[in-house]
C-alpha cells in the first residue's frame, strides 16, 4: 500500500521526530512512503483568519501535489480535518471541486488510517508510564476520529491510561485565537493542565502538534514534572 505523507507545518518545522516516528510505523505495517517534497501549508491559519482568496492559492498547491497519491495520511487530525474542508471551500468551482473532494476521499488521520483501513488494532509497542491523553478539538469534533487513538493506546503493552478530566474542552490553542486572545488561551491552557496533573499521569499523549506545543510549553513554564509525546511516538516506541 502507498501512502503519501502530509507532514504538516508544525511537524516539519518544530517536531520533526514525529515525523520521523509517522514514517517508521507505517513501514513496519507494510505501506511504502512517499514525501511530496512541493508540499506547502494547507492554508488553515490563513483561511480560519478571513483570507479566504488568499488561501486558495496554497490549497490548490496541495490538492496538485497529492493528486496522484493512493492515499494521504498525517500526524494531525487539524490538518487532515483542512484536506477535508477543501471540497466545501471550492463548492461550484469547475476546476477545482471534482479534485478537491478526490483529495478529501483519500485522507486519513494516522490513528484512522491504521485502526479503519489498515485494520489494524494493536501495532506492536511498548511503553512503560502512568499517561493521559488529549482529544483535540478539530480532530475529535470536526473530522470525527474518537475511538481509533483509544484502541490504539488500549493495546500498547505496559502503557497505563487515566481519562483526563474535562476532556472535550478546549486547550487554548485555536492556531491563531492563542496569539489574538492571549489571556484568555492561559486561562484555558492552565484548567488542562490541572486536569492533567489530577490524573497522575507521567506523560501527556495526543494527535496534534498544535495542541501539544501550547500545552507542553505551559507545562514548562509551570514547572511541571510531565513529560509531551505525541501519539506517533508512542506507538512507534519498543
């Protein structure tokens, strides 16, 4: 199976190891990578700030990029969910809504793409630690993947999983709503980490780079004993 990877902004600028964790777990479950190396940013930030003909220009770079692709998977549930809102943005355009909604039909978030076409329920890992886990917003309410991180987890061998308290609220991130309503965003990243701590947990666990850096570097700055993974590591771990 051929799977092209959307790395994503934030993976490739600031987490490149979890690209490198993407790379090496899907390998193991036998798909062949390929990195279009022409792809750009999705245009969410951009598009979620009103600059709608703005972004056109970047998604039209990415929908040419993957067109030839069998399937797209990504570290993000965020971006992948961006893929997906593609075909709505470009509605009634003649030349770009057919290859948008292609582009929406083969992507997948990571833990999606392994648990519902991969079939594959527990990869083989292991790790050791008391963790938690975040359910960010755009992948758990807009593109719909809940259970497939959980089952993923649930079979990781050694692993000890406490449900954070609160789990469907926000973190505080937003993309750009942390950097425009930056007081309010603390407030709502320092209520997660609490939630956190009350669980015990040594490690945060989550799908979204965006999420884990804001909530990772409050955690820093509070001083807090708690180490930030992202999921991809996790199941990549033996």
């Amino acid at each position: 199976m051929k799977v092209s990877l959307f790395a994503t902004c934030l993976v490739d600028l600031f987490l490149s190891n979890v690209g490198k964790a993407t790379v090496e777990l899907l390998e193991k479950l036998g798909c062949e990578i390929d990195f279009p190396e022409s792809q750009v940013c999705c245009g969410q930030p951009s598009y979620n700030s009103g600059y709608v003909k703005e972004s056109k220009e970047a998604m039209k770079r990415m929908i040419e990029t993957f067109e030839d692709a069998e399937y797209v998977v990504s570290p993000s549930g965020s971006c992948a969910y961006m893929f997906h809102e593609y075909q709505t943005i470009f509605k009634n355009d003649p030349n770009w809504e057919h290859r948008a909604k292609e582009l929406a039909e083969k992507t997948y978030e990571l833990t999606e793409f392994i648990v519902d076409v991969l079939k594959v329920e527990d990869v083989g890992a292991r790790f050791e630690g008391n963790v938690t886990y975040h359910t960010s917003c755009h992948m758990t309410r807009l593109l719909g993947v809940k259970k497939a991180p959980i089952i993923l987890l649930n079979n990781v061998n050694g692993l000890r999983m406490t449900e954070l308290p609160g789990k469907e609220k926000c973190c505080g991130f937003g993309g750009t709503f942390s950097v425009k309503m930056a007081q309010i965003s603390e407030q709502m990243v320092d209520e997660k980490v609490s939630h956190i701590e009350e669980t015990e947990a040594d490690y945060l666990i989550g799908a979204d780079a965006g999420c884990l850096m804001n909530i990772g570097g409050r955690i820093e700055r509070k001083g807090k004993p708690i180490k930030v993974l992202h999921i991809a590591e996790v199941l990549n771990s033996r």
